[in-house]
C-alpha cells in the first residue's frame, strides 16, 4: 500500500499558521513512508471562496518548503482538485445514498428547524436533529417536493449507541450517537458539505492516512457511517492537537497573528517557521530545538506527538529566528533574505509613486516610507491625544475596523475605502477625522503616505495587526466594553 496524505485548505481568507501546521505533520508522514502528500482545494463557500485566497495558500505553503505531488496547479490523476469543478460527483454519490435509503430530502424552511432547536432545548431534549425529528407529514413531503420548494440532502443516523472510531494518537474514541445530528450532505444550491465532499474525494483520491485537528474528532462518527454506507474502507485517522495562545485558549487572530502572510511580512525566515511548527506538539529524538525541514522529514515519528495543546509562542519563534539568523546567514545570505523580503522590485515598487511626489532629496525616503519596512510601529498612548474623540470612542472606532476588515470580501483600495466611509458615517465623522487615529495606528504618525494605499500595501493581516496593536497601547477592551461593542456592531452589521 502506498502512503497518500492530504490537506484541504478553504480559500476564504488568509492562509493560516494551523493549515500550515496540519500540511507539515501529512508531508511528513508521507516522505517517512515513502507516500505521497496531496493538496485539494475545498473551495464549495461560493459566497467566501476567491481565487487570491487560494494562490495565497499555494504561495505561502511553497515559502514554507511545503511541496505536494498533486494539486490544483500540478495536476494528477486524482483529478480536479478543486471540489468547485467536483459538482457532478457528489451530486451522483449523494443520489447513491437516497436509494440506498441512507439519505434523505429535507425540505424544512431554516425557520422550523429554528423552532424546532428552540422546543428541543426547552424541554432540555438534546440539540442534535434526527431523521424523524425532521420528517414531515408524507403529504406535505409530497406537496413541497411537487412545488419544487428548495431543500438539502441530509443524512440518516443511528439515535441511540456509542459510536467508536480509532486514532493512532487517542486509540478508541467514543462517541455517543445521541449527540450526531442527521447532517447536511448536500446544500440546497447543489453545492456539498465539508462532510460529503471530504469521504468521496478521500476515497476517489486514495487517501489512505487523515492526520487533521482535533475540532473534527466529533464529525468523525458521521465520517465512519458514511464510509460504512458506501462500502469503502475508511483511511486512517490521526487527531492532532489543536495550536494554543500562550494562555492555552484556541489560537485565533484576535490573540495572535494567524496568518502566514503576516509572519512572512514581518521578516521571518521560511525555514525557522516551518522548524517551529514542527516543534508543536512533536520533538526529534534528540530533543534539539533547531531542525530542517528535511531532517524532520527523516526522523519523523508520529507517535511522538504529544496530545497536550502545543503553545504558539511568539516570542519563542522570535527567538528561533534569531538564531537562524545568527548561525546560519553570512552577510551574501543575509542581503539574499533582505532584498527577497521587502526590497525586491514588486514590493518597492507599489511603494515608490506613494513617496517620489513627497520628497525632495533621496534622505527623506527612509524617514517616510519607514513603516513599509517594519512590524509594528513604536506608538505610545499619547500619541493619539491630537485625535478629537473620547479614548472610549477611539478604541471602539479601531475595533470596529478591525471587524469589518476580517470580512472584507478583497483586500483592495477600493474595498477598503467602502469600509472606511461606511463605519466612519456611522460614527457620524468626516473621514478625514476618521482616518486621524488609523494613520497613527497604520503608519506610526500622524502625517505620512496615503494610510488608504498603505494598508492594501500592507496586507490584511498585517494591517489588522497594527490596529489591534493601537487598540492595546490605548489600555484594551474591557469585557464590558467588548458587550457593548459588540451588540452595537452587530446592529450595524
């Protein structure tokens, strides 16, 4: 048997550090075994999924040293690797399992199942939809079906036993089927779930280990059945523990930078990165810090993963880095890294018409162009004491922005100038008093380029960094404040 890994990233955002970390731990695996690591695009989000998404993934995972043998840009005889161009399939395999009797048709509005939820809860019944929760009078069934009332394809569960999956890391893991609801297979726009998608192109692309985070150890029951509905033999699972903020919470981008792009932006180097993701959760035989890639690769033991939440420690890969730095960059090496960092000609070059209309000699590049080739601005809270809004005001005002530029369907100029005017009528501003704290927060002054060309410059996550930076010199959010912030931003919203 030949070894297949895979990672199925979304394209729906930045490229995380978490996908970064699974891709690692199945390239690994596989190079051990002498196997083969696969990269399928899960792109069925019509509404979230972009094109610049997914070349980001690719461009970052590359940085990484992290290479498949078959994917949406390489090809291979698994072929589309993207699940958008996969539509027929599950389409096909979907109407296998109604027949079969293992699925069915449900055409509930979003507004039963709601009431639905609500009565079960009420009762203190579990929340979890079973087939003859969702099954409607057989007249009605027939009535919507022949009306052509818009529905899902959802699949049948046991309601009562223990389900039992085995793990290479947690060995038998039990799950009670009281709490598996019948899930969606197929949404009503044609388009599969994670959940159908995943066991048919797992199957059909001979997937034969799964090494995946610990948050889909409860979709595994549902995952098992459908293997077992189809008659396939199901590949091995393998949970890996889920990366943790310093304070052992689930690691988001509200505590720490998630994105790959921002750790590549703020100068690390590729291969103390991957070094370090590599040291989550496992450790060479030797229990040395600083490894490659390669000789991860060539030492590799998955059973010498521990269990326990592996801390993102920034300040640790900092440190790492240096010492990358350090010991393994001559002064060629070094100026090589630099120019492939930030001084290279596209980067400099979306740069350089936002300053040559501002100076005067080539002395006064450097002091206005500075915050394009650094991390996080040296500010302090007195700096925003020009800015005419109450400190309240001024924090909810960057984390309101905050907000909007998580979801903000591209990271453009154009894009981001929407944002800006719509939350700056919001707090009833003029934009150019709206802008005066985001050029601190951005650009670490209060007079400098264009802020609106300085963050689609920037990138999303880095930007967003700055103003959660700002947020932090300002004295944070409280948790009160963080209730009040919220409800009246999703009000907005």
């Amino acid at each position: 048997m030949t070894v297949r890994t895979r990672i199925a990233p979304s394209p729906t955002g930045d490229p995380h550090v978490g996908t970064a970390y699974i891709a690692l731990f199945n390239l690994c695996f596989a190079r051990q075994h002498g196997g083969q690591f696969i990269l399928r695009i899960e792109d069925t989000d019509r509404v979230r999924s972009t094109a610049e998404s997914e070349q980001m993934i690719l461009d970052s995972l590359r940085w990484l040293g992290l290479e498949w043998d078959e994917g949406p840009d390489v090809g291979g005889p698994h072929g589309p690797y993207r699940q958008s161009e996969r539509g027929d399939i599950y389409a096909e395999y979907a109407r296998q399992l109604i027949d079969a009797g293992h699925a069915f048709k449900c055409y509930r509005t979003s507004e039963e199942l709601d009431d639905l939820r609500e009565a079960r809860k009420a009762a203190g019944m579990h929340l979890a939809l079973k087939p003859a929760d969702l099954a409607l009078p057989s007249d009605e069934q027939e009535r919507r079906e022949r009306e052509g009332w818009p529905h899902v394809v959802r699949m049948k569960v046991p309601t009562t036993g223990t389900c039992l999956v085995e793990d290479m890391l947690r060995d038998t893991i039990e799950v009670d089927w009281a709490q598996v609801d019948a899930q969606i297979l197929l949404k009503s726009d044609g388009m599969p779930t994670y959940h159908l998608a995943n066991v048919v192109d797992d199957h059909l692309m001979g997937i034969t280990h799964v090494l995946r985070g610990e948050e889909w150890i409860n979709s595994a029951p549902k995952h098992q059945l459908l293997y077992e509905y189809f008659g396939w033999q199901m590949p091995v699972l393998c949970h890996m523990p889920l990366l943790r903020n310093p304070d052992k919470s689930k690691l988001s981008k509200r505590k720490n930078p998630t994105s790959i792009n921002y750790y590549r932006r703020m100068g690390f180097l590729p291969q103390a990165v991957t070094n370090y993701l590599g040291r989550m959760g496992w450790s060479m035989p030797d229990e040395r810090e600083k490894f490659s890639l390669d000789e991860m690769m060539t030492h590799f033991d998955i059973q010498r993963v521990s269990l326990g939440g592996p801390v993102f420690d920034l300040e640790k890969l900092t440190w790492l880095n240096g010492l990358y730095i350090r010991e393994d960059l001559d002064d060629k090496a070094f100026l090589k890294a630099l120019l492939e960092w930030a001084f290279n000609e596209e980067y400099v070059g979306q740069i350089l018409p936002q300053v040559r209309t501002r100076v005067e000699t080539l002395s006064q590049v450097a002091p206005l162009a500075g915050h394009f080739f650094s991390g996080l601005p040296e500010i302090e809270e007195g700096d925003f004491d020009s800015v005419k809004l109450g400190r309240e005001e001024l924090v909810k005002l960057l984390q309101f922005l905050v907000w909007r530029f998580e979801i903000a369907p591209a990271w453009h100029k154009e894009v981001l100038l929407g944002e800006v005017k719509s939350l700056a009528a919001h707090f009833d501003l003029k934009m150019k008093d709206f802008l005066a704290p985001v050029f601190i927060a951005i650009t670490g002054s209060a007079a400098s380029t264009s802020v609106m060309d300085a963050m689609a410059i920037l990138g999303s996550d880095m930007t967003r960094a700055r103003l959660r930076h700002a947020i932090e010199v300002l004295g944070g959010v409280s948790k009160k404040q963080a209730k009040r912030f919220e409800k009246e931003y999703r009000e907005l919203a």
